[in-house]
C-alpha cells in the first residue's frame, strides 16, 4: 500500500492525505507483524500480497480508469450481494469492508461503543475520509444481516446511493420467495443505474465467471486439507481477502498458479509448519482484510489452520449458481437460490449451519476449532453455544474466542489459544 | 535428574527446583519493572539439568534463554495433580488473570479464563487494598473482621474504586468496606466457577489463594477447597513436573 506516485490521485478523491498516510502505515505493521513474518511462504503469494497492497493505490486507479469509460462502481459490504448480476451490467462491484482498528474511533464518535468492529471500523473508514472507494461508487448495497449493519444502513444511505436487500431470517418457501423477489428488485434498481437491460447470456456469461472463481477456490481449500497442509491459514485468508477485491478473471488465473504451486509443494512434502503443528478449523465471524490477528495468534502457538467456515472461508466459494436456465427469470432464480443456501449467523433455526461445521471440522480431519467472534456480535456470539454442542456430538473440542481488532488481549488470546492447543490430543 | 520451573507472573516470579520428586529450592520474588534483571538474579546460583517457562512472561525466557515454555492452565494443573492427585478443579486467581481449569487424570479437560477485565483478579483486591489504606498481605485478616452490611454495585475495578472512595468519605467502616468488597470479587469468581461445573476435589492457587477472606468465602460457596502451603509456586512446580516428564519439551517454535 505503498507508492507516493498515489498521492495526487487521493488528493483529487479528496482524502485527508496525511491521515490516509496514517492509516496505510498502520495496516502495512499489521501486515509485517502477521503474513509478512511467516516463513516458507509459496512463492505465488506475492501476488496476492500484491493486491492487498495496492487496494489503496493500483487497484482504485484501475476503477477510476473503468470509471471513465462509463462503468460504475457498486460497493457491497456482505457476502450476499451477488456480484454476478452487478457485474452483468457493466458496472464493477467491490467490498467496502474494514478489519483495521484504526478507523474505530472514528465511528465511535457517532456510534455507540457497543457495536461490531467490523460495522465500526467500515463506518470510520468512510466517514474518516480515508476510504478511496468511498467516493468513487456510484452506490452501495447493504443487506438486513444482523441489526448493526440494518441501522448503519440508514446512516450511510444519508450520504450515498444505496440500495438495501432484505434478506429473510427464515429459509421457508415463502422467505425463498421474499428473497428471490429482492433480487429482482435489484437487479432492477441496478438497471437502472446502468441505463440498460440484463441480458441473458451476459449474466450467464457472468455467472460462469464467479462460478469459475468458486471452483478454483474448492480446489485451493481441497489442497490445503492434505496432510501436512502446503500453505499456511493465514496466506489462504489473504487469498481470501483478494478475492473480495480484485479484478475476477485475473484473480481466478492467479489461483489457479497458486493451486499449481501447492501441488508441486505437496508432491515434494513441504509444508510451512512442522508435523507437530495441531490442524484447526476457525469458525464464526469473517475476518475482512486488515484482520489477521486470529490466524496470525494460532499459527504462532502451535496451530495450523487448514479449514474456515466463514464468509472469508468456505461460505464464499462453497454453492455454484445454476446455469441451465436461458432466460434473465431462470437465472435470477438460480442466483437467489445459490445465495440463500450461506448459512449467515441470522437465520433462524439454523441447523444448516451446524450440520455444516460438523462435516467441515470432519473433513478437515481437525483436532480442534476455534469459534472466533466479534464483540458484540450477539448472532455468531450466542449461536457459538450450538456450534459447540453439535460439535460435541462428534467428540470435536472447541474454544470460543470474543474479541475486536485492538491488541490489548493478545497475551490473554495467546495463552488461551496454546493453552486449547495443548490440550488436543 | 535436577529440574525447574519458572513462572513469571505480572507480580511475582516464582522459582522451583525439584530433585526426584521433591522440591528441594523455592524462591518467590517481585517481578518489578526490569523482569529479565529479575530473572537474571533469580537463576544466577541455581544449578538444574532441564528449566520449563511459564506465565505471562514466558516468552522472555524462551526469547532470552532458549527455554521451552507451557502455558499457565498446563503448568497449574500439572502442579496442583502432584500435591492432590485426586483433585478435578483447580481455580487460579494471579494477578492479572483468573482460571478453573478441570482436570481429568492429571489432564486438562477443560478451561475457563477471564478476558481483558480485571474484576475478579489479583489486581482488583490489590486495587482496593491501596484505597483502603492496607497492605496487601493484611488485606484478607482485616476483611475478616468487618460484617458484610455495604452492597457494592460496581465489578469494574476502575468504577469500583470511587465507590470505594465515597464510601470512605460517607464514613462507612473500613473493614466493612473491605468484607463487601471480598464478597463481590467472590460473586465475579463465581460466575467463571459455575461455568465449567466444578468438581471436588478443588485445588485453590495462585497469589490470592493466600487471602484468608478469599479462602473462606470461597469455602462457604463450593465446601471443602484445598489450598496449598505455597499456593503461588504451583504454576513454577508444574514446569518442572513437566520437565521431568520430558514432554514434549519443545519450544513453540519447533511446534509450529
Ligand atoms: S457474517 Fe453474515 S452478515 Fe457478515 S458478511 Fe457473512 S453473511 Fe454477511
Ligand atoms: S460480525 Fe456480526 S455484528 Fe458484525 S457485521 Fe457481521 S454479523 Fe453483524
């Protein structure tokens, strides 16, 4: 995130420079004191390290070059917008999230303490004029997820375009109907924007894309489930963490080197940790780029995780949308379909989910899970307790962890996090 | 084979030297400001064959002298096993943290700690003791004194010490203060206690296991607990158990 040849162009997007200075230093330590202290790293990450660094540089350059070609930027902040319909209309989507605790404060100014640190810091970001995307989007869509986001929204939506999909709570035929109707109401709202109609085999074509972005991340996490794993938790959720924001069909391809280069690794034994090194599956709330202090703690105490049941792990790439319709309906249809089956923490029952944690903790062939939760995420927080009942059943240890991105706790973490360690077996 | 354990507490290092089974040298000393002098003065003499680090401050000896480490939760289980082999609860409470650790067959089960919050911990009553005017030590044997006629409303240490001090001024008795205070600490322990079903036998450890009120509310609440000599060198006793065994003597970096 580097690059003072970047600085006209923050000027012109009207950031506060030198407090965007701040906070590129400030994730930069993060970055060197986590993913940049690794050893044995595959040689392929450099590029996603790349593209985290250039998230602020390269990348906003490319959209304001996208942008005067009359393309528009649509931001979305959860996992549920389905990118392939925004990106069928010509319009580019990207994730506006924030994993940094520097913009907290911030936030905190307006918002009251007792919120998310993912909500916080996405709201500091873009009211501390340190967002580059902030002013380069043509609208942003939020989704009714937990009450956090649901408020922030209408905060937000003060200052910019936005567009809000509901997203049921419930997964009968009738929310299935609500939701696939919220998809239409999009992709309509999002017509307009683009001052044109989908077309059928643009969304196809579209679809096939994310699609192939899903399956090159299947095969990312069936590599890193071999024993011993050739890439470290931490470098697999920078992937992920690209992949929210970089450019789809280059990322893909990237991937696909990346996949490559694991199995050339696999075949010659190397792995980033030692064999004694307790394989761990991470559940629970997502950790978005700036946010590595959970796989960075367990991966420098003993542990090596190889499965994430997150929305920056497997609930990402997990579904492929239906590509057998020919029509904008039918494969409207199949997009809501792909997108209901995520399993979000604010669903209610969501058995779905802990049916899920099961065979992921199972295949992965884990010793352990840890159940990483945000403060004041009273969703993942309390479903946490069924999580670790209906991992039980399967003699499945786990630990729950709350915390928010300051670094205040980590000795605590840390001696709680080896101290589960030391007890898997 | 001579083997020791060092346990670098926020407060307090605490040094044991075990020779066949049997401690033969403890020493317990602050950890002050400068920890690796501390350290330094602490091993100058001490002969051994094999040392195991833990505490807070365990990644100092493992940074400075090469030194295998093990948690705390490991190292008081380990510790409390070998004086009470019948033992299935230990509850901790140091300086900075407070854990109940379950313990099957010499094993931890399972674990419960405090997060970032002070209440309930080593720093709250020595908190409370400085506004109260006693020292540390007197604090348990004065508390025994008063009666427990104050509610005290806050857990925060920090919101806690100012109703401390208006409790001061409105002229309540300080050894009063001092009873209700031990007793709120008690309900914070509590409910970290009643999570993970505690199961006799109970081990009580750790720096505050020397309070004399502490021991006997807690004993009002769970029965009979057990409380060791020197309830603050179980956690350095338990690494050099763990030395002795020989396992998994590692340093987390060979882990990884
Ligand atoms: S946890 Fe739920 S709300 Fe948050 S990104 Fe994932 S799906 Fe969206
Ligand atoms: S982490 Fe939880 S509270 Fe925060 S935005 Fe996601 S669902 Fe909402």
């Amino acid at each position: 995130m580097s690059g003072n040849n970047y600085e006209k162009m923050w000027q012109e997007l009207g950031l506060d420079v030198n407090l965007h200075n701040e906070v590129l230093n400030y994730i930069n330590k993060c970055f060197q004191n986590t993913v940049g202290k690794q050893k044995n790293r595959p040689k392929t990450m450099e590029y996603f390290d790349s593209v985290l660094h250039e998230s602020h540089g390269g990348r906003v350059a490319e959209l304001i070059e996208e942008k005067s070609k009359g393309k528009k930027i649509v931001g979305f902040f959860c996992i549920y917008v389905p990118e392939e319909i925004i990106m069928a209309l010509d319009l580019v989507p990207i994730a506006l999230c924030g994993g940094t605790n520097f913009s907290v404060p911030y936030a905190e100014k307006m918002l009251p303490r007792d919120i998310c640190p993912l909500v916080k810091s996405t709201l500091g970001l873009a009211f501390s004029k340190t967002c580059p995307y902030a002013p380069i989007k043509s609208l942003a869509v939020g989704e009714t997820t937990c009450d956090a986001k649901k408020k922030v929204w209408d905060i937000l939506a003060q200052k910019v375009n936005f567009h809000i999909m509901e997203l049921p709570q419930k997964k009968n035929v009738i929310d299935a109907n609500l939701w696939e109707n919220e998809i239409h109401l999009f992709a309509e709202n999002l017509e307009k924007l683009a001052e044109k109609k989908l077309n059928p085999s643009v969304l196809k074509e579209k679809i096939e894309i994310m699609n192939n972005k899903r399956k090159v991340l299947q095969r990312l996490a069936k590599l890193r489930l071999k024993e011993p794993t050739p890439i470290s938790g931490l470098d697999t959720l920078v992937v992920m963490q690209a992949a929210l924001n970089d450019e789809p069909v280059r990322f893909t391809k990237k991937v696909e080197e990346l996949c490559d280069e694991l199995e050339d690794r696999i075949k010659k034994g190397i792995s980033p940790f030692s064999d004694k090194a307790k394989r761990i599956m991470v559940s629970g709330c997502p950790s978005v780029m700036g946010n590595w202090k959970i796989h960075s703690l367990i991966e420098t105490s003993g542990g090596a995780v190889v499965v994430d049941e997150t929305c920056t792990g497997v609930k990402y790439f997990k579904d492929l949308v239906d590509t057998k319709a020919n029509d904008v309906d039918g494969l409207l249809g199949a997009i809501a379909d792909r997108y209901l089956k995520l399993n979000c923490s604010c669903f209610t029952p969501n058995n779905d989910r802990l049916d899920m944690a099961r065979n992921l903790a199972k295949e992965g062939n884990v010793k352990g899970v840890v159940q990483y939760i945000l403060q004041y995420c009273h969703t993942y927080n309390i479903e946490a307790i069924r999580i670790e009942g209906a991992l039980k059943q399967d003699n499945m240890p786990s630990l729950k962890i709350v915390t928010d991105y300051s670094e205040e706790d980590t000795a605590q973490l840390r001696t709680r996090i080896e101290a589960f360690l030391e007890t898997l077996k | 084979m001579v083997t020791a354990g060092i346990d670098i507490g926020s407060r307090t290092i605490k040094f044991v030297c075990l020779n066949d089974n049997k401690i033969f040298d403890y020493q317990i000393t602050d950890t002050t400001v400068e920890p690796l002098k501390k350290i330094e003065e602490v091993l100058k003499d001490k002969k051994f064959d094999q040392l195991v680090a833990t505490g807070y401050g365990r990644y100092l000896m493992q940074e400075n002298y090469n030194c295998p480490i093990v948690t705390e939760i490991k190292a008081y289980a380990t510790g409390a096993y070998f004086f009470y082999p019948d033992c299935r609860t230990v509850i901790d409470i140091g300086g900075q943290d407070t854990k109940v650790i379950k313990i099957k067959s010499g094993e931890v089960a399972d674990f419960e700690m405090n997060d970032r919050c002070a209440a309930g911990t080593g720093k709250f009553l020595e908190v409370m003791a400085q506004t109260l005017g006693y020292k540390i030590e007197d604090f348990g044997t004065e508390a025994l004194k008063g009666s427990n006629s104050i509610p005290i409303n806050s857990m925060c240490t920090v919101f806690a010490e100012s109703e401390v001090i208006s409790l001061i001024a409105r002229g309540e008795d300080k050894k009063d203060i001092a009873l209700s205070l031990h007793h709120s600490i008690i309900n914070r322990v509590m409910t970290m206690v009643s999570r993970m079903n505690p199961e006799q036998k109970i081990v009580f450890a750790g720096g505050v296991a020397k309070n004399k009120c502490m021991v006997q509310l807690l004993k009002k609440k769970l029965g009979n607990i057990l409380v060791p000599e020197e309830p603050q060198i179980i956690g350095a006793l338990g690494a050099a158990i763990i030395a002795a065994k020989n396992f998994e003597i590692m340093t987390i970096k060979e882990r990884r």
